[in-house]
C-alpha cells in the first residue's frame, strides 16, 4: 500500500505538492541499436515486458537526427497544441552527429497507452549543448538506457485543463490517503 500526503508550507505564502511513497520493480539495461529511432525503441522495451509505470535511469550514447520541442517566449497557459511544429511550441530539429550527454524522464499511461515523456541534454561538435523535451530521435552509433519500472499504480498521466497538457495524477484509487500536514516555518 503506497502512502499519499499533501504538505503545504506558509511562509511569505503557500507552496504546495504531494507526493507517493512506493517501491521498485525490475531494472532493464538495454542496447539500442543504430539506426533505431529512440523514443519507440523505448516504448517498444516497455510494451514487450508489459511495463506500464517507469522511469529513466540512465540513457547514455549517440544520436544523428534530433527533434526537440521546447516552449516559445510568447506560449501562455493553457497550451491547446503541444506537437511537433504547433505554433504554442518552438521545434528544433537537427541533422547531426551528437553525444547524449543525459536523457531523463518517464513512461506511463496516458488514456490506457503508453506515454512517454522524455527530456534529453546533447553535445554536438565543440561541445554546444542543446536540450528539450524530445519528439524523436536517430540512434547514431548506440544507445544504453537503463530503465526503472514502479511496483503498482502510484502515479498515473491525465490532462490537466489548466495547464492544457497531460500531467502527473498522485494517488489513484486504493492507495492509502494520510490528512495533510500543515507546518509553520
């Protein structure tokens, strides 16, 4: 049974955020292939051993073609349009060789598919870095991702009509659901 709390903190206002206590499940360590588009492959590892809730824990190698997606100065909330070339978004797409410096993120279930929602840091020729929420990518000479998957069902993805994109959902139905805490400080 997972634990679920909301905190809420006053000083010079209120912060607030929950969160879900559980535990891991397995880990894979997997080799991508080049030539392999990175974001399926992902998916395809999941889907192949049925994983529905996990996180990136590693993901290290090279990529050659890149679409990235990162808000535009002028995007407002709600966003009605996050794909790749919406107007709400700025896409970046680069045809090169680059070193994936870091990937993170996670996958869960969106809608009862998978989603991932993945954000990578890359290196290309003098060391630029370039980074964003990432749409597709092209393995160059290899990928090796490690992949966590959540024991149970403690977070789920939903849309949130406010911000206008899928989001974090805490505490489905059975977990365990403590009073909040209020503290001064």
């Amino acid at each position: 049974m997972a634990l679920f709390k909301t905190l809420n903190y006053k000083k010079g206002g209120k912060m607030n955020y929950e969160y879900v206590i559980g535990k891991s499940d397995r880990i894979v360590v997997a080799k991508i292939q080049p030539g392999a588009e990175l974001v399926q492959s992902v998916l395809d590892i999941c889907k192949e051993l049925n994983i529905s809730v996990a996180i990136i824990n590693s993901f290290i190698g090279t990529i050659e073609k890149l679409y990235l997606r990162n808000p535009r100065d002028t995007t407002k909330l709600p966003i009605t349009d996050e794909s790749e070339f919406a107007d709400q978004v700025d896409t970046t797409v680069l045809f090169r060789q680059m070193e994936i410096i870091t990937i993170d993120g996670n996958i869960m279930k969106l809608d009862g598919e998978l989603y991932p929602n993945l954000h990578g840091v890359f290196s290309e020729a003098g060391g630029n870095l370039r980074g964003g929420h990432i749409f597709r990518a092209i393995i160059w000479s290899q990928a090796e991702v490690v992949i966590q998957e959540l024991k149970g069902e403690l977070v789920k993805r939903e849309m949130d009509e406010q911000i206008g994109i899928p989001q974090w959902q805490l505490n489905p139905p059975g977990s365990k659901v403590s009073e909040p805490a209020e503290r001064e400080e």
